[in-house]
C-alpha cells in the first residue's frame, strides 16, 4: 500500500472513534488529559484490532488468492457502507436522537473503544490478503486513532454531537472510496 493509501485508510479507520469520542466528549466535558486518555484507549484497541483480523486472514490467504480483492472490495465496501448509513441515520435523527447515552466508567469506554474497533479487524483480514505491512499499517491506525479520538473529546466538549456523525459519514465514504480502488487497480482496471 502507498503512503496515500495508509493514510485514507488510518482516517477512515478513525472516524468512527472521532464520532463517539464527540459523543463522550459533549456528554463528560473532559479536560485535555481526559481527552487524550481516552485517545489513548481508543487508539490502542484501534491498533490491535487490525492485527488480529490479518492474523486470521493470513491462515486463510492461501485459499482465497485468487478473490482476495473482490474480498477487500467486499469488507472494505461493507464497513464503509454501514458507518456512513449509521452516521446519516444519526444526522436525520431528531437532536434527542442522534447521540446514544454515554456513560462515564473504565467499563463503557472499553466497550466503545471495542465496538467501534470492530470493523478494523474486517480490515485487517483484507490486508493479510493483500500482503500489506500489517506492523506499519496498524501502528498508523493507531496513531490516527488517538489523534482523532483525542480531538473528538475536545471537539464534544465545545460544539457538541453533531460533527461526530459527519465525520463517521466521511469516514465511511473514505473505506468505500478505497475499496474500489483495490479492486480496480487488481483487477488491472486503474492503470
């Protein structure tokens, strides 16, 4: 993957973090410590997560070769799809609507930080497909992920909700956008 490529994909990977952090960060109204603490958790599952799936897709590389990137075509074109469905729900929502409640505690910023990593492990499993520098990859999804999550604190505590779901918007589009751009390029459609 190019540096381009890492980058798109250590956003988009981010966003959905960004947009629950705004959430956090709207309801608990945290210090820059704060913010950057849960930047911190965010940022370490979002790292690991992607591991894990490119450690199952690669014991599965040698049976799907042949597909493997209408695979990330597919993982990547789903994740994309549902954070930015779930982002636009969200936006259409009544103002009541649009963020779930946040809880304070170690325990739900744990199981944010995991529910919103999900979809890195989908990505990590099309990496291992695509023969990607996993350690590279994951440690700029990581970083991106504790920039962004750090940020949407900060940017909860001044503006509220709504910038979160946009982004998750965005981010989305930004997985779908490269997706197909794996596909085209192995299928020797983009040059």
């Amino acid at each position: 993957m190019t540096p381009t490529s890492i980058a798109v994909l250590s956003l988009s990977m981010s966003a959905d973090a960004f947009a629950a952090a705004v959430g956090r960060g709207a309801a608990h109204r945290p210090s820059l410590f704060g913010a950057m603490r849960t930047g911190l958790v965010f940022g370490a599952i979002e790292a690991v997560t992607p591991l894990l799936g490119w450690s199952l897709g690669l014991a599965a590389s040698g049976f799907v070769a042949a597909v493997d990137h209408w695979i990330a075509f597919g993982l990547l074109g789903l994740v994309g799809l549902r954070m930015a469905f779930d982002g636009s729900r969200r936006l259409s929502a009544a103002p009541s609507d649009r963020q779930p409640a946040v809880r304070r505690g170690l325990l739900p910023l744990l199981a944010t930080a995991v529910g919103t990593s999900i979809d890195a492990a989908a990505v990590g499993v099309s990496l291992a497909l695509l023969q990607a520098d996993i350690l590279a990859i994951a440690a700029a999804i990581g970083l991106a992920t504790f920039a962004m999550a750090s940020l949407g604190m900060m940017v909860g505590r001044a503006v509220g909700a709504r910038l979160g779901n946009v982004a998750e918007i965005a981010g989305g589009l930004g997985l779908v956008a490269l997706g197909s751009a794996i596909l085209l390029d192995h299928t020797g459609m983009l040059g």
